[in-house]
C-alpha cells in the first residue's frame, strides 16, 4: 500500500536525512569559522561570512585570499568560479522546483549545498512523492543550515585554541574528497579531476588564480575526452 | 566583500531555478558544466596536500598526500562520508606521527 508522505513528513525526512552527512559538516564549519578569524576578520564579519554566503570552500577561499590582501575582484571570481557548480546543481533541481513560489525557490536556491543536491535527487528518484519534495530539500536545508551556523561561532571561538599540528583543516580536502569520489562514474570525468587537480598544483599563479584556470583546464579536458569517446564508440 | 561574494552566489544558485524552468542552456554549456564539479572539487583538494606554508614550493607533503590517498580509496568503496573522514584523519595522524 503505497505511503502519502505529507509535507511535515517530507521535511522531517529532510532532517533526518541530514544527520550522518552533519558529521562532514560540523568539522567543516569550524574550519571556515577558524579560518575566517584568524585570516583577520572579526567574530561578526566571519559570522556574516556563514550567513550571507553559505558556502565553505568559498568562505575558505575568500578567507585565505584576504588575509592575503588579495584585490576584491580576484576574491569574487575565485569564489564565483568555486561556486559555479551550484549553478549546474540548480539546473538540474529546476526540473523539481521549477514550478514553485517565487519565494520558495528563492529559500531553496538560498540553501542549497552539495548535499543537499545529492540527497535530494537521490530521494527524488526513490518513491518519496514528488508533491512534497520541496518539503524534503527545505528539511535538509534547515537542519544544514543550523548545523553550519553553529559550526562556524564553535569555529570562531575555538578555532585558536586547537594547535596547528593537530591538522585539523586536513578536513577539508578529506570531506571533498568524500563527496567528489562517487561523482567519478565516467573517463571523462575522471580525466577532469585529474587535470582539474594537478593544475591547481603545478600553475604556481599568485591569489590562487590557479583555481580558476586550473577549473578551466579540467572542464576543458573533461570536453575533450568526452568528445574522444563519442568518436570512438 | 562578504555581500558581493554572498550575493553573487545567491544568484548562481536561484537564477536556474527561477529561469529554467522554462528556457534552456545552449547545449555546450550544458556539456561543459557536467564537468564542473569534478574540476573545481580536485582543484580544492589538491593544494593542501602540496604548500607547506605560504611559500608556493612545490613540495609534495607525503603525509597528506598518503593519507588523501588512503581516503579516497575509502570513498570509493564505501561511498560514504563519515568512513572516509574517520579513516583520513587517522591515517593523517598516523603517519605524521611515524615521520616525526
């Protein structure tokens, strides 16, 4: 008998879902909080930082290249070119939430993470009813979006309190590696990362602009090989 | 700073939601933007492993790099996050204290 899952159900779904992936993002969170503070901003300004952009490898970035003294020009296409990818996350929720209220996706597009993306197609593609899907993602949101918040004020105030050598920042490559790792399901793809990787190395540019030509080169090779395989096969 | 970043990325986020509904992305940028997690994810996760410091020597730290590996090995076998973090930061920990 199948189960009408109604919007309070999808959305504490939506919580639930978000507990294991919290383990990734709490450690997160209070690098970037860390981060932001010992990059020289203060308590308000990092806080601000987790609010009004809701995005860590971007709030690290953006950290890293202030205390740099880094034009804001370079800060906001670094972070734009690290952020690019919401964008084909959003495509492709479009097709579930296209349809909403003008300020219900404009709260979806506030929330959204790469997990949150993740999970929610993965729950979309299961038998939840695609009715209430938006209460699901919006549940994940909110739990996300606590858990964030919270990380980066323990990240405020603890972060110097941790010493150096306990590496904890080693946290951020390891949950994106988490998360990049299942993406691979193709050569192409692969060959994307590889060379997405070994550019942001190898392209000694200053200001982390090896960050976005190194993206460049990935998406281009990624292309490249794409279109390889489509000759061959 | 924080308001452009903060809002330019509120827009990346919400134009496609709002106006793709309807219209669509020409087909090459569809393409290219397959790929753009993948870049941008490993271009993240490369240069820690790499600078010791702020210097850029291109200095390969075997610890991290060791330990990256190890995690990614992980990640594809279990395809879950909180193995593959557990399992990093012990395999980090482990040889950094072995090299010391």
């Amino acid at each position: 008998m199948p189960q009408v899952q109604g919007a309070r159900a999808e959305f504490i779904a939506g919580i639930r879902a978000f507990m294991p992936t919290s383990m990734s993002i709490l450690p997160f969170g209070i690098v970037c909080g860390a981060a932001a503070v010992s990059a020289g901003m203060d308590a308000l300004q990092a806080a601000a930082m987790s609010i009004l952009i809701f995005a860590g490898s971007a709030q690290i970035a953006a950290s890293q290249l202030y205390a740099n003294s880094a034009p804001w020009l370079v800060i906001l296409a670094t972070g734009v070119i690290i952020n690019l990818r919401f964008l084909m996350y959003a495509a492709s929720l479009s097709q579930h939430f296209g349809r909403l209220a003008r300020r219900q996706q404009a709260l979806i597009a506030y929330l959204l993470t790469d997990q949150a993306f993740a999970v929610t197609s993965v729950h979309a593609s299961g038998r939840s009813d695609p009715r209430h899907l938006h209460w699901f993602y919006l549940g994940f949101g909110a739990a996300t979006w606590l858990c964030w918040q919270t990380a980066t004020v323990a990240g405020i105030v603890l972060g110097n309190l941790v010493p150096a050598n306990w590496s904890i920042d080693f946290i951020v490559p390891l949950t994106f590696i988490a998360m990049l790792v299942p993406l691979l399901t193709d050569l192409a793809l692969i060959c994307a990362a590889i060379a997405g990787g070994l550019a942001a190395v190898f392209l000694v540019l200053p200001l982390k602009l090896n960050l976005i030509v190194a993206a460049l080169l990935g998406i281009s090779v990624g292309l490249f090989v794409e279109r390889q395989v489509r000759r061959r096969g | 700073m924080i308001v452009g970043l903060g809002s330019a990325t509120f827009l990346i986020r919400y134009w496609p939601i709002t106006f793709l509904g309807r219209g669509e992305l020409p087909g090459w940028l569809k393409r290219a933007l397959r790929y753009v997690p993948a870049a941008v994810m490993a271009a993240i996760i490369t240069p820690p492993l790499f600078f010791i410091g702020s210097t850029p020597t291109i200095a390969f730290d075997l610890p991290r790099g060791a330990a990256a590996a190890l995690a990614a090995v992980v990640a594809w076998r279990t395809r879950s996050a909180l193995p593959t973090l557990v399992l990093g930061m012990l395999a980090l920990w482990t040889l950094q204290a072995l090299s010391s």
